[in-house]
C-alpha cells in the first residue's frame, strides 16, 4: 500500500515480543485444540488481571467467530439478543447470529451505547408466546462509535439486566481501548461484578488472531468446547492464541499498547479540535469521527486510506481515523498538516 | 510433554521459514480479511500449481470452518452430503454440519474411501420429498485411516458424481501427504479434472494454522466470501494465512514437508511390520495403524503420547501413530526399540 | 366465553359449506400430501380465478408455517429478508424467519405498508460482505394495521424489486380483506404482474386451517414440496385444505365473507368516528383502530373481547376491533351503545 | 381413485363423530391458539387416560411438526438425538430434525426397535468434545415396521436412559394401534413411568390432523409454546385440534378404532400367512410386511394400492399393507381372493 492507512487497528502485524515469543516456543511439541501450556499460562495470567479465580478463558480466532459461538451456547431458540443498532452483531457480521437461529433485536442510541431506559420497551414490547423472548444484552466496550462504557454505565446496566432475568455479554474487540481511555474507571477488576461473559480482543491490540472468551457465570461454562467445536472455533495449534496471550498479559504489555493507540488518538482529536473540526462522537478511544468538508476528504484520500463513515451534510462528510499500538505519529502530523492547510482556523 | 508425542501432526508449530516470513513482512501495513498482498501472492502460486487460472482461493483457519463454510454454501436446505462413517464431518466435527442444517448420509466402507459400488445405494434410497436429497460428496484425501484417492479413484468417483448431478468435494486437510504418498499417481495439475472444490490443509503440513479452499466449479463462486463471513471465517489479519502460503508454496515446501513426514511414517511402519505387527489400514501416509498387544502398549504409553485407536481383540489395540515434518526420527527409532523387545519376530 | 370477542377473525370454526363439503367427500379415499382430487380442484379454480395457469400452488396449515416456508426456500443463507417493522414476521413469530437463519430487514412505517422510498436506504447500507444481502421484500396485504396496498402500491413496489433485483412476497392471510376493500383498485388477475409469490388466508376467510402458497415465479418452485416436508408442513390428509379451498373459490364464497366482514368494520367505523373518536389508520378493511379513553375501554371489556393495542396518551388508548365472515351485527350495535353512551358527540 | 388403497392409515377423512362434533361446536366463538375450551376438555381426558395430572398437553398439525418441535426443544446446540436407521425422523422427514441443528445417530435394528445393547456402543464412542453429545433416545412405537415396545421394552429402555442421562422420547404417531395390539401388555397408565416425553397420533387413528404432544418431565415444559410458535406450529383456530381430541378420547373411542384396525391387519396377516407367505417383521399391528411373489404383485397392482417396500430375493418382493379405523373388511377379502389363486398353499 502506498497510502498510510488510518483504516483500522489491525494493518499491521503482530508486536514483535509476539512473534519473538512464537519464535522460541516453536519446537516445543504441545497439545493442541486449546490444551496446550501456553493456553493454560495465559489463562492463568487473565484470572490474575480480572481477578476471576473461577472463570473459563477459551481462545477463539476473531470477533464474530467469538460472537456467534457466545451468543448461540447462552441462548434457548426462542432467545433474542439486544444489542444496540450500530453493534458488531447487528450490521456487520453478515448475518452470523441469525445464522445460528436468532433474533437481534435492535436498538437506535445516540452513541452506540444501550441504556436500561433505552433497553426496557424491548422488554415491555415481548409478553408472550407470539414474540421471542429477550434473555441476552449485547454490548460492544469500546462501541463501534468509539464511546465507552464506564464503571457507572456497566454497574447500571447489569444492575438492570439482573433485575429483569437478563444476562449481560461484553464485546471486548477493543477492551484495551476502553479500559485505558482517559475518561475511564472502570479497572479489569471490576468487570467481574457486572457481567456474565465478555471476551478480550487480541487482534485489534497487537496480536495476529485471537480473542478470550471469559466465562464468568458458572450457567455458561458447560460443554462450552463442544460449542466452539461445532462453530469452527477449537483451533488444532491453539498455542497461536495461547503465546500471544501470555506475552500480551506479561509485563502489562496488552494495557501499554492500548494506551499508545489511545494517546495518538487523543493528539489526533486534540489538532483536529483545534482546526475548527467538530466530532459526531466524543473522541474517548482509538477510534475517532471528524466530520470534514468534502474537498478536504479528497486530497486527504490523495495520501491516507481511512473510512469515509456518512455524509453529515451537503458539503461535508464523517470520516473514521483508527490509531493502533503501531501507528506512527509522523504519519498523523502528515496527516494534520493537510488538514490545516484547508482549515479555517489555521 | 515429558513423553514424546505421535498424537498427531500439529504438536509443534510452524517450519520455521514461516516464522521467519511473518517476522519479516511484520511491520508493512496491508488490507484485511484476505485482500492483503500475501493472500493475493499465496493465491496466485497455487493457481500455477494446480493450473487453475480461474479458481477462487479463500483462506480460513481450520478444518471444520472449511468443512462447514464449503459444504452450507452449496447446500439447498433439504439437500444432504454423502460421506464415508469415518469421514470427518460425520464423527469430529461435533455436529457443525448439522449446525448448518444439513444431513449427513453415511456409508461404512472398508478404508475410509468412497467408490460409485458404495455410494449408488444412498441414491436409489432417496427418492422423493420426504427425504433429503443427496447432492454433494464429501471425501478426505488422505483420509482419516491414511489411505489416499489415487488418479484412478477420483476419476471414477468425479465421473460418477457428474452422471448423477453430485457435486464432489475432497479435503485435504492432510492433502500433502496424499499427493507424496509413495502409491500416489495423482499430481496437483490433475485435481481440478476431478473436483468441484477441495482444500489444501496448512495447519497438518507445516503452517501455524490455515487451510486454503479452492473454489473450481463457477457456480459454487458467488459470494463466497459472504458465506465465510457469516461462519466467523473471514479473518482480519489475513497476511496470517497469506504469509505462510507463500511460503509452503514457493520453493516447494509444501510438498517437501509431507514427504519428509511420509518417509518417517514407512520407516516406522516397515520396522512395526518386520517386528511382526499387522495394520488396519494399508500404511500410505503419515498415518498408520497398527495393532500391538495390550502389555505392550502400556510399555509405550510410558515414554510415548499416541492414540489407542479401538480393542482389536482379547489381547490387542490398533494404535494410531502420527509423523509430521517436525518428527524426530530418533524418536521413532526409540519407540521402535521397546516394541521390539516384546515382538516375537524380535 | 361469555363476552362476545372482537380479539380476532378466527374465534369462531368455518363456514358452514366447508364443513358440509368435509362431510360430504369424507369416506372418499384419496392420495395424500396435497396429491389428493381436492387439492387438485382447489389448485384449478385458484389458478383461473388469479389468471394464474403455471403457477404452483400448496397447501399449509397457517400463516408462520406459511411464511417461514416460502422465506428459507427463497434465500440464501446469507441473504435476508426486508419487512416492515409492523410486519407478521418480525414480531410474532416468535423469531421462526432467524430460526431458519435469516435476518430481517425492518423498516419503521406510518401505515405498516413499504414503499420504494422506505427500502432504499436499507438498500445502501449494505453493500459488501461484512453485511447480509438484502434479497426479499415481504409485504402483508391487507397489513397488520388493516391498510391496504392498491394497485398503484404495488405496481411501484414491484418495479422498483425488479430494478434491484429482489423479490416481492405478499402475505395474504387477509387477502380476501383487501381484494373486497371499498379503497382497493387490485383485482385478483392483477397479482400476478407484481410478485413472485404470495399466499392466500383461509384461516382468517372461513376456513377451519389453511393457506395457499402460490409460486408465480418459476425459479422458486423446484422441489419446493421438499422445503414443505422439512418445515413440517405437508399435511397427510391435504383433503382438509383441499376441500376448504375448493369450497371458498367455488361459487365466490371466498370473496363474500371478506366482503361481508368489510361492512361490517366500516359500519363499526362509520359510527365510531361519528362519535367523535378517531383511528390511528385509515379503516379499509376488517381490523380497525380507534382511540378510545381508557374508561371507556374499561367499561367495554366488561362486556367485550378485544385488543388494547398501545396507549396512545396519557388518558386514552388504541384498540383493536377485528370483524369476520361470522361477526353478528347486533354485537357491534350493543358495542356503539356503550361507547356513544361515553361520547361527547352523542 | 378406482383401485382400493392399502397405501397408508390417512386415505379417509375423519371418523364420522369428529365431523359432527366439529359442526355442533363450529360457531361457538373460543380463545385461539390452544387455549379454546375443547383443547382443555381434551387435555383434561388425556391427562385422566394417561394418569398424568402434571403433564402439560400441546396439540400440532402433524408427526413431522411433532418431532422437530420436541427434539429442537429438548437438546443444546451440540447434542444429538439416538434413533433406528428406520426412525421415521431418520428417513422421512426431509431433514426436519437437522434443519433444527441436531444430528440423528442412527442404529441398525432387526426390527426397528432400540434396545440398551444397541444403544451402548454409540454412547461409547461419543467421549470428547470433538463429538456431538447423545442426549435422546427417538422411538417410534408402534415402530415404522409395525412392531411394538411392550412393557418390559419400554422399562429397560427407560431404565437405561436414566442411568445414562438420557432422555426418551416416544413418536405415537402410532401409539393406538401399539396399545391395542395383541401382543401388548403395556397400558396408557404406564407410559408416564418410562418416558420424558411421547406423542399421541391422531392423524393416523381417525382424526382429520392432529397430534397431541404430552410433555411428562417438568423440564421440557418451560416455554414449550414458544418453540411452538417459532416452528409455525401454533395454530390460530386450534378448535381443530380440541374438538377431534375430545371425541377420540370420550368413549374409548380412540381405542376402539385402532382395536378395528389391528383386528383387520391381525386377519389380513393369517390369512397371508394359511396362503403361505412370509413376513419380514411380525404382524403386531395395522401395518404388515408380507413378502410376495413379484407376478402376483402385478396382478395385485391392478386392484390395490400398496407400497412395494423393497426388493426382497430374485423373484419376490416385501410389500407393505395398511389398515385403518375406515378399512373395509371385503376389500381385504377381494385382495386375499387374487392372492390365493397365485398361491402353491390354496
């Protein structure tokens, strides 16, 4: 590629420890589909971090492959999943959990997030045996926006969520993000309290593949490998998962990363503001939505790929930047200075 | 591991060019979900492998997520697959094909392979609508008791299958060894003659994991990628899969790797039979099974990790036993050592 | 019961001719599975009344039956289907379309009726493979708020599916209500310029059980008996869909009781808006919706079954009155008695 | 048709006191979707019958609906569902119970029963999460071949099941020809000691459409109408269903009819037998498998309807003949009469 890409955080390969770590234990003969010592090491080393001496780690390879093996072991056939309507699950997995039988009942937020206001028409909507029922809460932290949810937000919702006989599931794709976005308190001890099952993206913060499946509700361990099995997920050479995960949970190296991709990502916000641009999203993670004139855009997309989100108006359109733990700063500054040149206030 | 593992062939991790392919293409930033430039390369030098210019090759990490993504994208919902009882689909897929809604025909067979002679009762048997309706075969090359399809069994098998409007499917999980086995005539310019699709199987023949589908017959084509999608399939780091098929397939790697696992395997079972042992199933690839008395087994379990396959009789199990390109041959040597000190022939 | 039902049109059996033609041809032994001479009669007079002589036409036992059967038969399994969010299928079914593994589409409408305008930007939003394939568009004629799509309605629908390469379905589970309604223009030989497929409501007109499918375009009936058998919906003794279905299209008996139960509601209607209470849609056929206040509903229900529909302010409510081919005049008059007794206007 | 039909139970309507009851209760406004008055009445008999006060009593269209709506409730995603090679689920359903997701083993049987030695090496070899889980035991009884589970089958079936953590699952689509066959010690009060869950046929007993689906074990009751609804198998006017059930079960007349058509198939079958055929299962109910010279089956053809079954030797072949509640006597005599004079015994 000959443009610098801001489209997303897994352009580049793996952290160099990573494949450093694959290197060395790479004769080592292991079991495999999952029950190899790297496995077990890394799952140690997340109970440690999260403080969940009971929990199940399982290690899948992507996002909607953790998503749809999730979603379809939780749920009886009747069973919907609510999620908000700009969640992973709702647009862009193809369909992955109807495939699996069902439902996503969707919600319209404002910033990606749901709310225990926004969640109970749903439930007031599902009485009875015409309908589905809702047993399932899906939300993605950091959101498909960029938005996260704090340790208020996630206390209420799952507050609510057990209140109402629903489980609570959290898309941590991007957890690294939220959990090192400047505007968060929520620590990786907390989340125990507040939901049933979350997983914990690899790909998108420095690994090649690979997300963990923490299951915490002890309804949701059983026979939870023969699910993966069935889904395609138990991969013969889980080391792949199992390296990579013990060196990212060594050393605080996955929260380091994170934070790196955040903090380009707040300068980048920070310039943006400066230069007059306004964000359709609050810019707490390391995913940003400037909304840029249109002629701007085009000599942007001369030397940058990044995603063109929505039009915003007549004359200017959203645009997605994404950081990562190997964005070069240089390359945002390049970046900026494109846009100063078109901008009001430079 | 203290013991030294025949288990299977993906005990270790990758052949170390990979390694050293990933670590160097780590840092250049490409596409996702298999647009990067090593899908593209990888793709391009098994067309010229295979000689087919205008297949369509998709990569995803295993075998089951081939197996299910291939199969229900062919599939009309009341249409069925035929494959062998041992076949994998049937027995170590943990019901993914009927996940996807489709029945599994299957029919006992002698060596793990299907012939027209087997097949054509299935058919007379499925008449009208209140059965399914076979329309695809599904056929492992090696198969999962070692044997291989030569030129000779495809060709009858694809004839067959084209007379009765069956589409024929082979995985290859373990296809290296197939086309490196020493009774084999079949060479990789031959199978597209005979296949509609088939795939090429990384995670068993040397790479960190990655099997490579091959879409022949235009008609299975069409938005494959959305298929793959939809199964959790499409991965975002796709130079994963993209780097290490270049690699297995410049140079010839690939079939270098299965030869030297085939060559460990009838060593191995040259001196089992010499030592007086009998196989189940005719040694052709890097799998084989041979039945060894029970106290002797017990022996072997101290030093040796491997499957006992099925009680032979009173007194003996079938054992299965694995090489890969990783085996060490003093390994074998070892194992053979204490086997003989129980052989009569010894 | 002792409160006279406005809940819905099929409180009471059938039509006394149905039952008496059951009566009649009861001994008579015939094939099953839809293969028996009723069936075959019915299937003839369906197709001469919509000028339909190559269509398909099947018999099933109910409108979800009906709908999931012709839904799945129709996609591919990454391929969705668009309805209104008001739409039989993406509220009571109980999530039976995601359980054949579909997504629906749902689009929020004033009038529970689609139009091009409404369907575009689903169609925009989904244009690679990380998204399903909107491919059908499933309207309900009359709708689920009693509107009607007319001839120019579905003439623009239509086209606008052809340009875009989508279906169109029509449930018909009151077709008998909209093709009698005093707003409609859309004659049965009309249908068949428009949509692929749609079905016929025995259920609701007069019939014990009973809708016919019938499949105008030609793509969509191979082995379609065989989608039926595998939903469960190919009745053994079809006889009993045949018999009603050749009665309800002989002599115009189907097209009486819709008319009948038509003026009935408009007179309910008539009166009700006379009162000074207005309809939250347009009353066209025999399900209307009038708001009403909440003590007046409370006296009504002690006299009367009927649906609340949805609070529509803080002292009124939307009700559901539904009339059928059996609804007794007299019930709707000491109904109007009660509610003029609350009226202003009176 | 203008030759007699042995083809199956269903060639009539319904018993003549179904008709009537339908027509003196048919404009009596009811509740839909099971919850009318004689869906209660009949459940209450059923309930007394069968001695099962706590059983929950849900009425479908069909045995296809039956099975998909029970085994889809009963199992996870990953467990599978035991049947004989001849289970109807396991031939003649199209895929209905795969379509749902589950896989069916499949047991060869002598005579299409199950037993615990023919159950057991399929729990065996079903060990790791690689494999689907055996979670259900599918029986037909009477079974597909006519023959029958007496007390004592039933008890070491459901004894085993326990031990196994199995549940068992009766199909009676059959179930009045099995409790008044001859050779049947099991009694209606019994069921409720060896079974989870069983379906009472009526379809194939007298009834126009009709299987009752009694729910024993407390745990498959929760939200059973849900899945109900979810396979379209709620239906509207389940008057249907309440009416046919009441009149089948007051009066014994249930029993009586399926008594008349064991006592038919009990002389048809003697007389076959005095003639000197042979039979492939033991004539124990209203279907019987004689064996038969093919000339003669060709003169037979041209009188009768019946189903050749399969090829029996060279020059015979198995026939299947069917009797029912509507079966007449002459006819039978008329058919053994064309028998005879082909026969060496007369």
């Amino acid at each position: 590629m000959t443009k610098y890409s801001f489209l997303y955080d897994y352009a580049e390969g793996a952290h160099p420890e990573i494949l450093k770590a694959l290197t060395e234990t790479n004769t080592i003969q292991q079991l495999g589909y999952g029950e190899d010592e790297y496995c077990l090491e890394a799952a140690k080393l997340i109970k440690n971090i999260f403080e969940l001496p009971y929990a199940e780690i399982h290690f899948v390879s992507g996002g909607t492959q953790a998503n749809m093996t999730v979603i379809s072991s939780i749920l009886k056939p009747y069973e919907s999943v609510i999620a908000a309507q700009t969640g992973h699950i709702a647009v862009h997995e193809a369909g992955a959990i109807e495939f699996t039988g069902h439902k996503i009942n969707t919600i319209k937020t404002p910033d990606g997030k749901l709310t225990p206001e926004l969640i109970k028409p749903v439930l007031i909507e599902h009485y009875d045996e015409h309908m589905v029922v809702p047993k399932l809460v899906y939300i993605s932290n950091s959101t498909e926006l960029g938005t996260i949810y704090t340790k208020k937000d996630l206390k209420e919702l799952s507050y609510f969520c057990k209140e109402n006989n629903l489980m609570l599931f959290m898309d941590g794709a991007r957890l690294g993000s939220s959990l090192t976005s400047k505007d968060q308190d929520l620590t990786p001890k907390n989340i125990k309290d507040f939901v049933d099952v979350f997983y914990i993206g690899g790909t998108k913060n420095g690994a090649l593949a690979g997300e963990a499946i923490v299951l915490i509700n002890d309804n949701l361990k059983e026979k939870f490998r023969y699910s993966m099995k069935q889904k395609g997920a138990l991969l013969a050479k889980s080391r792949l998962f199992g390296v990579q995960f013990a060196v990212l949970f060594k050393n605080n190296l996955f929260f380091d990363l994170a934070t790196y991709s955040n903090k380009l990502a707040y300068k980048f916000a920070e310039e943006i503001t400066n230069l007059g641009y306004k964000f359709i999203a609050e810019p707490q993670t390391n995913i940003i939505f400037p909304v840029i004139p249109d002629k701007t855009v085009l000599k942007l997309e001369k030397k940058f790929m990044f995603y063109p989100w929505k039009k915003y108006d007549k004359n200017n359109t959203t645009i997605r930047l994404v950081t990562s733990w190997a964005t070069k700063e240089e390359k945002i500054d390049e970046f900026l200075e494109i846009l100063s040149k078109d901008s009001h206030n430079s």
